[in-house]
C-alpha cells in the first residue's frame, strides 16, 4: 500500500453531525428552569453545607423534646450556675465509653462563689436511647424517651446551667424552636405583604404604586431597631406570652416586607415587557393566566433567594428585642431570652457559658446568608 | 446642581412628615397616657395626687384635646424647637436630652468613616484578588462580624478591657468629665473611649459593605474598556485608580443610605449595654415608662438623622457624579 495515500471513510456523510448534541448537552438543553437552578446551587458548596446545616437545624426543632436530655424548666437547686462538665471516655486508663464524674459544690466563703470539684473515683456513664424527664411531644403526646439522658442518680450539664440550675444545652434546643420558626413565620408575613403591596405597584403603576413607593421609603429610612423597640413597647403588658410572640412576628415582618415588595415591583415591571408577555397576549391570554404562567414562575426564585437573605435580619431582630426585654418573654424561650440573662458584664466575666446561644445565632446567620447567596446565584440560571 | 438640591430638599419634607405621624401613632399608641399610669403609681404608693399639678400638666401639654389638635401642637412646637415636655425627668425635652444627641451624631459620623476606611481597601482588595486565600479569609471575617449580634460584641469587648486595659470602659468619658463643661480634654477623653463602641457598631456594617464594594467593583472590572485599557498597557495600578475606581467611588457615597440606619439601630442598642450617654438607653426608658414626647423627640430625631445623612450622601453624589444631577434622581 502506497505510504501517502489518504484514509477515506466509507462511512456515509451526515452533515448534521457538528450541530448534534451529546447527551449531556442534550440533558442540559432539555433541562427544566428548576432542574438547571439544583444543578448551579450544587456547584457552590459552601451553600450546599449551609443549606445541610439548616436542614438539620430545623429537623431537630421539631424533636427538641426526645434530643435534650432534660426539660425546658427542669431545674436543680444544687446545681445553680454550673460550669459545663466534660465528657470522658477513659477512667483510669481503660475505656468505658462517654461518661462525667459526679460532682460536688462548695460555696467559697472568700468570693462567694460555687465552686464545682469533680469526684474522680466512679465513672458515671452516660445513657443513651434511655427514658428521663417526663414531657408532653408538642404538648401532645406523653412520654419520657430521650436520645441521651444524664446518668444514673448523677447529672449530667454539658453546656452548664444557669441560676436556676436549669441545662443550658436543653434549653438552646428548645430556644431554637422559638427562634427559628419566628423567622419563618415573619418571613411568610412579610413574603405576603411584599407580594400583595409590590405586586400591586409593578401591576397597576400610576398612583397605586406612587404610594407604595413612598411608603417604602419612609420606611426604610427609618432605622429599624429604634422602631422595633417602640413597636414593641406597644404590646400590652398583660398579653400572654404566645400572643407577645406572634406579636413580635407581626412587628418584625411590618418593617420588613419592602425589600421583598421592591424585588416584586421591579421584576414585574421587567418581565411585563418581555416579548414572551407581548406574545401570550397578543394570542389572547388573560391577565390571570400571564401573571401565573409567565410571570411567576420567571421571578419566584428571585423571591425566594431574597427571602431567604431576609431572615437573619428577623432572627438578630427577635434575639436584640428580648437581649433588651422587649421582646419575648418567659416561659417562651428564645435564644434571646436566653441571652437577656447575660445582660451584665459580671456574667461574661463568671459565667462565660450563658452566652453559648450566641454560637447557635452566628452559625444559622452565617448559613441563611450563604445558602441565601447561593440561591440568588442559582436563581437566575440561564445568565 | 442648584435646581437638584431643591428638589431634593423638598421632596424630604412630605417623607418627614409622614415619618412625624408615624412617630405621633407609635407614641400614642400605648393605652392611656403617661399621666394616668403616674397617678395610678402615686395611689398605689398611697401617696396623695396633687390634682391641680396633673390637671395643669394636662391643659398645659394639650393631653386634653383631640389627637388631631395635639399632632399638630407636637409638629408646629418642634418646629419652633419645643419638643414638649419630659414627664419622667419634669423638664422640658430639650433640657433632658442634652448633648446625648451630639455624641449619637458624633458616634454615628465616626463609625461610618471608620466603616469606610477599614471597607474600602479590603474591598477593593477582595475584589482584584478574587478567590485568593486572602479573599476568602477577609470575607469570612466580614461574615462572623455580619452575623454576631452588636450586644453582644460589645459585652465580649467591655469584658476584655476590663481584663486586659484595666479600665472600665462603660460609657462615654471618664466619671470626672460627666458633668464638666465642654473643654479640649474632655473631647480627647471622649476619643479615646470612642473607639469600643465604634469599633463594635462598625462591625456589622463593615461587612455588608465590603461585600458590595466586591460585588460593584467585580462588575466594573468585567467590562470592556478595563480590557481595552489592559491591553494598551496601561500599568493595573494606575488602572484602577483612573477608571473602576472612580465609579466605585460614586456607589461608595451612595451607600451611605444603607449604611446609616443599620449604623444607628446599632449605635442604640450597643449604648444600652455599655451605658453610653447617647439616645439609646434613655430611649429605652422612656420607651418603657411610656414618657411619650421624650420617646417621640429621640425618634423623630433618629429618623431625621438618617434623612439628612442619605441627602448628605446624595448631593456629594450628585457633585461626584454628572449623570445624577443631569438626569435627575431616577436611580
């Protein structure tokens, strides 16, 4: 065979083989909006992590009462202002499993503080999947079955415990409960006044949405927290602490729906020009039908990236109102009511581990606000 | 320019009035007046009510006519300068608050100038060095100080320069200034215990507007004429400073509209935990004790703080920027 004759495949010629696609590409192409948004929110980890954390966050809260060893006002006379205890798993050398020793208290008559000696002689295991406090499931249901559970005749604080002696870690557990639904729960508000108002505006324009404008602008350059607080001082004394709450909720989503009510106005007023809304129109589709499903579904991941922006602001909004003792109050128990109890200084200086709550307020703030920007990144995903 | 600072100007007054009928509701919202529950404390103390006292207090400061005839006695007297009168302190409001309104402006002034100088650079930093260690590492620290409450800060920090400075730095100046007249030393010893506060208020601010810069100057630098600019070579250093810089500039002092009521809700409640003798603590109270033209005074004034501050910016906008004033205020 001659060395420079050229291959020729006898292969018959498609022309339309460089426009075909793969099956990736065709996957993609074929993608729904909603599929092609999952795909850019998994690329950016850190809101994939954030987003685990809140799923597991909001999971506990609804089995707050099986995963703290104790109950929210379980207190212990003898054990008031307890440091936290450590958990160990080697007693003298040999492995025993997690276990505390017990511990002793002597008041020192010097600075007239408790001081906490650990008994080093018995390892008191600690027990798991075991039966303790007595509980009401969502104030529902009987029952005494915890995940973890103090040991036997001894106890067992392993974030300490406050002046009443009550476990600290239980009651960060059920302060979570408070705390995070209070933003769902105004973000759902606030999420149906931005809608309703800014809907309203972007649809109508003219003087409907000259107002809501104005309105929004007041508002907003009014500094919230002042507001909040007088808003506050508002709700009388004698409510129950649950109405307080739900009034709190309502306070907290009445300053913040104009961002939301912003979004909707502005991305309505977009997409109404679109050529895809001149098209359905133009084919006679109703104004209802537009708005359901042509509008809608182009800026709903928007709303819900920026609700989602919004909720740390009502969770610092709650946290800041009770730190000051306007906001909820007892038995309600938020990790702001928790935090109001480490008001002095003295308390940071003695009791450092009252103002854990905080840890948990920083790591749902910092995981809304990541999570928050990977949805607005993933929101729009055909840029 | 002339014709833009009128404009604007008098579109602030029906946003402030509005803002004074907001504040009017909000403080007499609360059931009964602040009378009422005074008399009722007096009776339950056992203490007899001097009724010509309450009856003149009640003519004298209109809480006998009607809610219309009193919003206006309360707009047109603080237009004059009578704010009414604290019932609390028994003095007229404007003797009660005092300097606190200075030293909440200087603090608010301060803070946002610290805010900027520890923003700009990092942000700018964060943005040439995109997804460099250090960008990561900047804005992981903006993110904590975005996401730890102000109080607290301030409890942490006040317990640390207990420990480690010796001094107690609650408050705005030593005790042996609280009461003297204004002179140089007190105005240092004032700076020196300024920077706690500013400091933790900055904080969360500083984040947010690191993030913004990023993100402005990010968009700035994607666009064509930094590569056309890139490609004659022109140095990056003097890139930067002639051309994303300079529009980075402009959204910077436009940012202060986003700036000033964050930095004062947080100048507020870091006050009351560190007794600073600003708005915050007393506001607190007179919030509680229902003293309604104190706590109407505190926030009439915050919120006339905060309008004044975003005109403030807009004209240094308008006077940085051709197109705002040229154009008019459609931003």
């Amino acid at each position: 065979m001659d060395k420079n004759e050229h291959f020729v495949s006898d292969a018959p010629f498609d022309p339309h083989s460089i426009e075909q696609l793969t099956p990736e590409q065709e996957k993609v192409y074929l993608a729904s909006q909603w599929q092609l948004m999952w795909w850019k929110l998994k690329r950016h980890r850190l809101a994939v992590i954030s987003g685990l954390v809140l799923l597991c966050m909001y999971v506990s809260i609804l089995f707050v009462e099986i995963i703290s060893p104790y109950n929210l006002h379980t207190g212990n006379d003898d054990a008031t202002y307890a440091p936290p205890q450590r958990v160990r798993l080697f007693h003298e050398g040999s492995f025993v499993g997690p276990f505390v020793y017990d511990r002793s208290v002597q008041m020192n008559m010097e600075t007239f503080l408790r001081e906490y000696t650990e008994d080093t002689t018995e390892p008191k295991p600690i027990r798991f999947f075991c039966s303790g406090d007595s509980y009401k499931f969502w104030g529902l249901v009987e029952g005494n079955f915890h995940l973890i559970c103090p040991p036997e005749n001894s106890d067992m604080y392993l974030l300490g415990t406050d002046r009443l002696g009550r476990d600290m870690f239980s009651r960060i557990m059920y302060g979570a409960r408070i705390s995070l639904t209070i933003g769902l729960i105004g973000i759902a508000i606030s999420f149906a006044f931005g809608i309703l108002l800014g809907g309203l505006a972007g649809y109508y324009g003219g003087w409907v949405d000259f107002i809501v404008q104005r309105t929004i602008e007041v508002i907003r350059s009014f500094p919230e927290l002042p507001l909040w607080m007088a808003l506050s001082a508002i709700l009388p004394v004698n409510w129950s602490p649950l109405l307080v709450f739900f009034g709190i909720t309502v306070i907290l989503a009445m300053l913040d729906w104009t961002g939301l009510a912003r979004a909707v106005r502005s991305k309505l007023l977009a997409l109404r020009e679109e050529d895809y809304c001149t098209a359905a129109e133009l084919m006679g589709a109703k104004p209802k039908r537009i708005i359901t499903r042509h509008l809608l579904p182009g800026f709903s991941s928007h709303l819900i990236a920026s609700a989602s922006l919004s909720v740390p602001s009502m969770i610092l909004g709650e946290t800041a109102l009770s730190f000051l003792g306007l906001g909820l109050r007892p038995p309600i128990t938020s990790w702001g009511v928790l935090l109001n109890e480490a008001q002095d200084i003295n308390v940071v200086a003695l009791y450092p581990w009252l103002i854990l709550p905080v840890v948990n307020v920083i790591i749902v703030i910092l995981a809304f606000n990541f999570f928050g920007d990977g949805l607005r990144d993933a929101a729009d995903p055909y840029k | 320019m002339f014709f833009y600072l009128i404009r604007r100007i008098l579109t602030m007054i029906p946003t402030l009035l509005i803002i004074s009928v907001l504040v009017f509701v909000i403080i007499q919202l609360p059931p009964g007046d602040y009378l009422e529950s005074y008399i009722a404390e007096l009776q339950s103390q056992g203490e007899s009510v001097n009724e010509e006292k309450i009856q003149y207090l009640r003519k004298e400061y209109g809480l006998d006519k009607s809610m219309p005839e009193q919003y206006f006695t309360w707009v047109t007297g603080m237009l004059q300068g009578d704010f009414g009168y604290s019932f609390e302190y028994e003095l007229p409001v404007r003797e009660v608050i005092g300097d606190k309104m200075i030293l909440t402006v200087l603090i608010s002034i301060v803070t946002i100038i610290f805010t900027w100088i520890i923003a700009f650079p990092i942000g700018i930093y964060s943005a040439t060095h995109q997804y460099s260690w250090g960008d990561y590492g900047l804005s992981f620290l903006g993110f904590i100080g975005l996401a730890t409450p102000n109080f607290l800060l301030a409890l942490i920090m006040l317990y640390l320069a207990n420990v480690y400075f010796g001094t107690s730095i609650g408050g705005l100046m030593a005790p042996e200034y609280i009461d003297a007249p204004w002179s140089w030393a007190k105005v240092k010893d004032v700076l020196a215990h300024l920077w706690i506060p500013v400091v933790v208020i900055g904080t969360s601010g500083t984040a947010g507007m690191i993030r913004r810069i990023r993100a402005n100057l990010l968009d700035e630098l994607q666009k064509q004429y930094v590569t056309t600019a890139r490609a004659k070579g022109l140095p990056p250093g003097k890139l930067m400073r002639k051309y994303p810089l300079r529009i980075a500039m402009n959204f910077f002092v436009a940012d202060v509209g986003n700036l000033l009521p964050q930095v004062i809700s947080g100048a507020e409640i870091v006050a009351v935990v560190m007794s600073l003798p600003t708005t915050g603590p007393m506001l607190l109270d007179a919030l509680q004790s229902q003293d309604m033209y104190l706590a109407g005074t505190f926030l009439m004034f915050l919120a006339v703080l905060t309008v004044v501050g975003v005109l403030i910016s807009d004209l240094a906008l308008a006077a940085l920027d051709p197109r705002v004033r040229l154009q008019g205020d459609n931003r």
